[in-house]
C-alpha cells in the first residue's frame, strides 16, 4: 500500500521558518518525481516546487529565493525548506509523487496546515 504522510506544519510569525517533510512507502522512491503543491481556503491549488529523479528542481515565482525543495532518496523523504514566511503561504500542504515510468503511478499524502501570522 502507497502511503505519503507529512509532517512539519504548524503556527509560525511572518518572517519565520518551517521545514515540511514528506515520508513515502510503498513505492520505489527514487524513480519517483516529487513535488510540493499548496491550496489556501477559496483558492485553487497551486503547484510550489518540483523536484526530478535527477534533483533538478522547479519553483512558483512567488516562492522562489524563500523556499528550497530537497530528496533523501535513502529515506524515502522530501522536504520543504520554507523560510522568510508570509501570511500569503497560509495553506494546506501537499507532496505529490508521480512514476518516471508511469503516468498511472501518482499518489498524494493528506496535507499538512501551514499558518502564518501577521
């Protein structure tokens, strides 16, 4: 069974700094692309960074500079490196994974609540 479960969310002041992790079984992790998508309430969700199988990596322009995405293809686990945090990031925190060699292999975690307080 295919599971993603995140951690990592939580309170944090503007300008503040949170780590999201996402830890994935099931699956074989380091064929897998992995992103970080996020949805605020009343807002369509929004892709946040990607990352390839290879480590390039791909950000939303309003992120970028601020957020950093991360593998450790030995601990089956992506991360999210959020610093300098606006009220804006205030969302529902998501990893997504989808198979290099399977475009029917895609799996989401259940979200994590990321709050930043003005």
């Amino acid at each position: 069974q295919v599971q993603l479960a995140e951690s990592g969310g939580g309170l944090v002041q503007t300008g503040g700094s949170l780590r999201l992790s996402c830890a994935a079984s099931g699956i074989t992790f380091s064929s897998y692309g992995l992103s970080w998508y996020r949805q605020a309430p009343g807002k369509q969700r929004e892709l946040v960074a990607t990352i390839t199988t290879g480590g390039a990596t791909n950000y939303a322009d309003s992120v970028k500079g601020r957020f950093t995405i991360s593998r450790d293809n030995a601990k089956n686990t992506v991360y999210l490196q959020m610093n300098n945090l606006k009220p804006e990031d205030t969302a529902v925190y998501s990893c997504y994974a989808n198979s290099s060699y399977s475009s029917l292999a895609r799996y989401w975690g259940q979200g994590t609540q990321v709050t930043v307080s003005s």
